[in-house]
C-alpha cells in the first residue's frame, strides 16, 4: 500500500503549550532593581550630597567621554542608513514568508508615541529661545541666532537619535524573529560571545539595558510632570511644587500598570493613536490660525539649514569653543538620553515591526518620526521665536525656565486660549502615560525568561517596574529638579553606550551569515519526483492534479502528518544518526503567529550544532481555499496546509499529499543546500 492510501495511525497528544506567567531572570531583577531601589534612598536622604556628586561625575563623563557620545551618534547613523540601502535591507524582521502585523498607520503612530512626546512639546519652545538668547557659539539674539535656534532643536531631536532607536529595534527585531533567540538585549551580543550570553554576561548586559532605560523613563517623567503640573495650575489652579508633583506622579505610574496589563494591542496601541492626532489638531491650530505664512516659511528654511548643517554639526565637539557646559546640558545629554532609550524603543519597535523588511524599517524609523519632529518643533519654536524677536521680553524669560510655562504662555496668543490649554494638558498626559506604560512593559521583559518573542512578563513585574520608575522621578526631582534629570543621564548611559557598539558587530556579524543562507538556499522549489516506495514509478499527473486540489481540514492535516511526515523524517533522524550526525526529530504546537493566531501543530527535524543548526519543519496552518470565477474550490472556505519552515521561515509550499519517499527527498534538498551554506561561513 502506499503512502497516499495509509490509514492514519493514533496520533500522540502534543505538549501543551506553556501556562502562567513567564519566569524571572532572577539575577537581572535584583540587581537592577537594588541599584534603583539605593539610588533613590540616597538621594532622597541626602539630597545636596547627592546634587554635587551627580554634577561632579557629569563634568568628569563630559570631559572624559564627550567626543565618544558625540562619535557613537555619527558612526550609528551611517551604520543605520547602510543596512538599509544595503543588500541586507531585503532582509526581514522574521521569518521569510511573515508580513507586517500592523497597518501603516497603526505603526507610524506607535513610532513617535514610543518616542519622547512630553517632551517635544516641552523642548520646542525652551531650547529655540534659549538658543536664540544664548547660543553656544555665535553672538545671540542676531538673525543668525534665529535661524539656528530652531535647527538645534531639529538636530537635537532628529534622525541621529532615532538612529540609536532603529539600530537596537532592528537588532532586537532580527534575532528574535528571525533568528529565534529571546527579546532581549543580550541575544544581539550571541554572534561575538557565544553561549556566554546566557550566563553572568548576559545579565550584565540586561542590567545595563534596565538601569540605563529606567533613568531615560525617568528623565522623560520628570519632564512630564512639571510640565504637566503648570498645565494643571493653569486650569485648575493646582500649586506648582514637589507635593503636586509626587501626586501626578503617583497618579501617571497606578493608570500606566493598570494599562500595561492590557498588553500592546488594547493599551499602547489605543494610547498612541490617540494622542497622535490630538497632537496634529493642536499644531494644525497653531499653524492655521497664528501666522501661516512666517510659520510655512519657517519650516520650509529650517529644513533647509538643517540639511545643510547638519554634517558639521553632527560631529562637532565644540573643542575649541569653550562651551563644556553647554554641551553637558544640550548635545551630550540629549545622546546620552537617545541611548538610554534606546534598549526601551528599540524592544518596543521590534515588537510592532515583525515581518517589515530591513529596508522598510530603515526608512520608516528614520523619516516617519522625524516628519512629526519637523512639525511640532518648527511650528512652536518659530512661533516662540517670532513673540520673542516682537519685544515680549516677559515670555523670553519665561520660556527659558524649565517648567513648561513658556509652551502656555505661548498657547494664550492664539484662539479658544482655555481649550488648548486643555488639549495640550491631555496630550502630554496621554504621552506621559505611554512613556510610563510601555517603559514598565520594556523593563519586566528585560528581566524575564520569555519563552515566546508573543510573550510578556508577569503583570506583577510590570507593576514593581512602573513604580519603580516612579520613586526614581520623584527622588531624583527632590535632589535638583530637571537639571538633576539631565546630569543623571549623561553619566548612566555612558554604559550601554558600550553595548551599542557591541550590538553593530554582533548585527552586521548574524546579517552577513544569514545572507550566506538566503542565497545558498536560493532558488525555486520544485516537487521531488522520487521514486515511490514498492512501486518503482513516478508521481501521476493525474495524482498531481488530486494532490493540489485536495483541500482537507485541521484533522487531516494532523492525520496525515503523523502518518506519513513524521515517520519520514524519523527514518531521515535516524539514518543521519548513523552517519555521525546528531539529529533527531520534535513534535509539538508552534506558537501563534501571523500565518495561524491558533498556533499550529508540527513535527521537525533539527541537527544538534552549536551555531548553525539544520531545521525542517513541517506545521499545520489553516488559509482561505482559493476560488476560481467567484466558484469556491471544495465545500470550505479555510482549509488546512502541510508548510515547510526551514530555520530561515516558512518556505510558501505545502507538502500534503507527498509520499514519504518524497518527503524524505525533501528533507535532503533542504539538507543539502545547509550543507553548502555551512562552507561558506
């Protein structure tokens, strides 16, 4: 009898699929959440102490280590933007065959809302005016002062530091979807160290990632809160001061765990699309009904000064201007800020970009957000500067005090004054809450064992980590307010600023290899025609045509792979075994994804190797049956696919129907091309 005409035998019960919430990386956890934890004691129990310390190490990291951040900048843009113009930008962040889970929109407003929203709404109208009355270099309140205030602003918030963004998302995003190792930071170090990422390196590099997002998260919610706080003392006449302050904080971190629990689809997703377009209502009012005409012209020459300066500026480390200080509070706090963000957006991006080419990533990372930052910066800071080069010497000063009250002031120049107030209010809340949401999200997959890139950590630990982030806003607020913030930054992202460097060796090392498999295993695939098994004759094509037009169901599929799949690959196991190669076969349920939300049963084939092991895997995924004329083929409107997944993603072909013989042949192409793939590492 052959393969086609066997009946099923008994299938096994595939192992369940994982239950509860993941574990946790118990070293990561402590460590990071002692250091945290000691941190804030000491700068809430000796706060001047602490002051004068933290401003000491900044001096020492700016002087020591300032043309280090300032190079690190350039050197992960132009890395950035090669992987994307490159032959590996047809790579995705995935398996093969996946495609992207979120619309275009849904996506590019989850980029900016993973950004730093609070605060471009607080820096928009500071840092032009600041730059205008006292830029770093040039005499200020010049028309050449204007012109640069507002492109340090654009630079500041531009493309370099969503370069840092797209180097840790894709990074995440590649190993994690493509290469199937853990959503976490360390497994971009597994090309340069090996296995040693799963021990004391690891969790060293993962702490690093932890402190150093904590202390951006926080940065970014002290900001928040005292610019929310005048917001709030403008509507509602709340106190400004350190008591409201711990209140709002209290109140961001309780609605954040709340809606961290939620998961991305239901809380971060909502959120950001949200205040994105709250966000475009209130710039599209400034713009429409202030004075258009300056404010288009304004863009329109800031983006040209920007393009035109910016390869001088992007590499300036100011050493011959005596302007340490100012590069301390501006260019080497905002890189410093951009990298401690970096592990945090970066695993957040991977999360919403699996299946997006490289390409695709590159190019939205670097143009979608910064089209917003273009928007909001060049809007209100030229409407800022605008007030101030009129003579309101009052707002000037103002809008240089770091609480946010020059972004209101300038927002009463405009109509229905009390309701943008409002909007502007919700709008960085809605920021606020995001930032704090998905930072507590980031930080508790940091430090567990996800035994699915589809996983997330416990709710506890989401909450442990928002409050966490919360008694550090308010200790570090306590020791010197947002200057404190900035000083903090400069001297903990200096750390992960090394694993960054790290992380583009380990990058280009897994794209150049998995490059080398793409295109060993090139090529189309074609039926093997072997011989059958007894019958000493090749496949009909009468057998061909019930082959391709056999839709069955779920119970079938299941059947027939245990009938016929995994008995083949068994003998393939085991004649490999014979021949000094450590193989042997795994049946199971594949976790969800874009190709079956149920998770599909499998049985697979894997060659024990350290780094690049052989993998053919058979799975059960369901797909809509084709239709002809309107006609549909067979009375169902899904049926159930035999897909081949290699170690690179599913192949796009389904071996229902074959015979063993032919899936054994199969399994030998497939093995072949690894073999030829391996020579070339």
């Amino acid at each position: 009898m052959s393969a086609t005409t066997e009946k099923a035998t008994p299938t096994p019960t595939p192992p369940a699929k994982p239950t509860g919430s993941p574990p946790v990386r118990m070293p990561v956890f402590v460590a990071s959440l002692v250091g945290v934890v000691l941190f804030a004691i000491w700068a809430i129990a000796m706060p001047e102490q602490a002051y004068n310390t933290i401003y000491s190490w900044t001096e020492w990291v700016g002087g020591a280590f300032g043309w280090f951040y300032i190079a690190l900048g350039t050197v992960i843009l132009v890395f950035v933007l090669y992987l994307g113009i490159s032959r590996y930008g047809t790579l995705r962040l995935g398996p093969a065959h996946s495609r992207p889970e979120f619309s275009t929109f849904a996506w590019a407003s989850m980029l900016f809302a993973a950004g730093i929203g609070t605060d471009v709404m607080f820096f928009s109208v500071v840092e032009p005016v600041t730059q205008y009355i006292a830029p770093p270099v040039i005499e200020g309140e010049t028309v050449q002062a204007a012109r640069e205030a507002t492109v340090w602003g654009l630079f500041h918030y531009g493309i370099t530091g969503w370069g840092m963004y797209a180097l840790m998302g894709m990074a995440l995003g590649f190993f994690a979807y493509r290469l199937n190792y853990p959503l976490a930071v360390r497994s971009a170090l597994a090309p340069i160290f090996g296995r040693r990422i799963d021990g004391a390196l690891g969790h060293t590099v993962d702490t690093a990632a932890i402190l150093g997002t904590i202390f951006g998260v926080a940065t970014s919610l002290g900001i928040g809160v005292v610019f929310l706080n005048f917001g709030l003392g403008e509507l509602f006449g709340v106190q400004q001061g350190l008591a409201a302050q711990i209140g709002l904080v209290v109140l961001a971190v309780t609605i954040a765990a709340i809606s961290a629990t939620t998961g991305v689809d239901k809380g971060i997703r909502f959120l950001s699309q949200l205040n994105v377009i709250l966000a475009l209502g209130l710039a599209a009012w400034v713009l429409i009904t202030g004075r258009t005409q300056l404010l288009l012209e304004g863009v329109v020459m800031n983006v040209g000064d920007f393009v035109g300066r910016f390869p001088t500026m992007t590499m300036d480390t100011m050493a011959y201007d005596g302007a340490n200080e100012w590069m301390n509070l501006w260019t080497l706090f905002f890189w410093a800020w951009w990298v401690a963000w970096a592990s945090f957006v970066g695993l957040f991006l991977a999360r919403i970009s699996r299946g997006r080419t490289i390409r695709q990533f590159v190019a939205g990372t670097m143009v979608i957000p910064f089209a917003y930052i273009v928007m909001w910066v060049s809007i209100f800071g030229n409407a800022a500067l605008d007030r101030v080069r009129g003579g309101d010497a009052d707002f000037a000063a103002a809008a240089q005090e770091y609480d946010g009250r020059g972004f209101f002031m300038l927002l009463q120049d405009y109509p229905a004054a009390g309701l943008l107030v409002l909007v502007a209010t919700t709008v960085g809340l809605l920021f606020y809450v995001t930032s704090a949401d998905s930072g507590a999200l980031v930080m508790g997959n940091l430090c567990s064992e996800l035994r699915s890139v589809q996983e997330d950590c416990a709710p506890w630990l989401r909450i442990v980590w928002a409050a966490a982030t919360g008694l550090l806003t308010i200790a570090v607020l306590a020791v010197g307010g947002i200057y404190a913030l900035q000083y903090a930054t400069v001297i903990m992202g200096l750390p992960f600023a090394i694993v960054l460097v790290l992380v583009m060796w380990g990058l280009l090392k897994a794209l150049r290899t998995e490059m080398r498999r793409v295109e060993s295993g090139s090529g189309t695939h074609a039926v093997p025609y072997a011989v059958g098994e007894g019958r000493g004759d090749k496949e009909t094509w009468k057998a061909r045509v019930a082959r391709a037009t056999n839709f069955v169901d779920t119970d079938d599929a299941e059947a027939y792979l245990a009938s016929v799949v995994e008995p083949a690959l068994t003998d393939v196991a085991a004649e490999l075994r014979t021949r000094g190669v450590d193989a042997e076969t795994t049946r199971g349920i594949a976790p969800p994804d874009d190709e079956d939300p149920e998770g599909g049963e499998f049985v697979e084939l894997r060659t024990v190797e350290a780094e690049h092991p052989f993998v053919y895997r058979v799975r059960v995924g369901l797909h809509p049956v084709p239709t002809y004329g309107g006609r549909m083929i067979g009375n169902r409107d899904r049926y159930a696919r035999l897909e081949v997944h290699l170690a690179e993603g599913g192949q796009d072909y389904d071996v229902m129907g074959y015979t063993r013989a032919q899936v054994i042949h199969d399994c030998l192409d497939a093995y072949e091309r690894h073999l030829e793939f391996l020579r070339t590492v």
